[in-house]
C-alpha cells in the first residue's frame, strides 16, 4: 500500500508538471490602452468580457437605410458590468465595445432566417474616462483591428443622441435586457429617457 507521504508527493508532482506543460492561455485584459497620439488601441479580448445584447438591423434615423443586414453585439469589461449590477449606473473606466457583422442567409442547413457571419463589419468602442475626456465619455471606430482609432470629434451625433436619449448615463440601456431592469430598481433612469417613454405612450 502506498503511504500518505508517497501519494502527497505524486499529487504535487502531477500539479507541477500540469502547470509546467498544460496549456497556456492569455489573460482577458480589461484596460484599455492609447498611443502616443492619444489614439486607442484595439482591445483584442474584448469577445472574452460580458455580453450585453444583440441588436438587429437596428437604426435610430428613419432615413438610414443599409441596403444588407446587420448585427449589432454588444459586450463591456467584467468590472465596469460587476459595478453596474451593484449601483445601477457606470464606474470610471467602464468600456463598452459594439461589434457590427454581416448577416448570412443562406449556408449550411439552414433554410429561414439569418444567423451572423464570421466577417467583422466595424468596431465601435465607447470609453468612460473622467480624467481624460472632458465629456466623461469618448467614441472611437475601427475599421481595421491592427490599427489605433482616433476619437471621434465631440461634435459628432453619436454624443448629442445618446445624451438626449440613453436611459443611463448617456449609454442605450434601455436595449441591454439583462440591465434594464436593474436601472429602473436602482432608479438611474435618466429623465430624457423617461421623457421618451411618456412620449412614445402619448403617440400610441
């Protein structure tokens, strides 16, 4: 019979050589980096943070016409949404990335519907920073994942229609199931999206 020191020594060596040899895996960085230019580098593990919701087609100008389809993914960094469950509201240095891809119709068995493509169509990133943007918040899109984004200038409608209209910090919470309703127990609702809603009531 094998004694107890024996079998505590084989234990840790399996450990050991598990470590030694398994395999690697990288860390989910959830800070995001700028260059010397104050352009901000793509966040490559973005895909392994929280997903929020996906949209569909989605368009907040009855103008805007894409002529293809679209889904819109959704995804923030663990601490920012840990925060968000807590307080109903965002931390400094929350990141929010949206992620546009094609819809495909037809391939494999499928034969009604959409489901989306491998082909990443646009990223867009929205960073809470306090310290460095006199906003608070600052948009950034890529078109290319190896290269650093410029923020998009202040005077773009992406910053007025989200002050004017996100239930919750000037972000689309209100399409973020899983949040919504924990916006509202908390009661950081924002009082243009309240507007919004009773305006919507009146016109049905």
């Amino acid at each position: 019979m094998i004694s107890k020191t024996k079998l505590l020594l084989l234990v840790a060596a399996v450990l050991l050589f598990a470590a030694a040899f398994g395999p690697s895996r990288t860390p989910s960085s959830s800070n995001v980096e700028y260059n010397s230019d104050a352009q901000l580098k793509f966040p490559e593990h973005y895909r392994e943070w929280v997903y929020l919701t996906t949209g569909f087609d989605m368009s907040y100008s009855p103008a805007m016409q894409m002529g293809h389809h679209m889904f819109d993914n959704v995804f923030v960094n663990p601490e920012a949404y840990k925060a968000f469950v807590e307080t109903g509201t965002w931390p400094d240095k929350t990141v929010l990335v949206l992620e546009g891809r094609g819809a495909e119709g037809k391939g494999s068995i499928n034969k009604s519907g959409n489901y989306q493509g491998t082909e990443t169509m646009g990223v867009e990133v929205h960073v809470k920073d306090e310290a460095r943007f006199p906003g608070k918040w600052a948009f950034f899109g890529f078109d290319d994942e190896k290269k650093p984004a410029k923020m998009i200038a202040t005077t773009a409608n992406c910053y007025s229609c989200h002050v004017d209209h996100a239930a919750v910090d000037t972000t689309f919470v209100q399409f973020y199931p899983t949040l919504l309703p924990i916006a509202k127990a908390k009661g950081t609702l924002s009082a243009a999206y309240q507007k919004d809603l009773e305006e919507g009531q009146k016109q049905k």
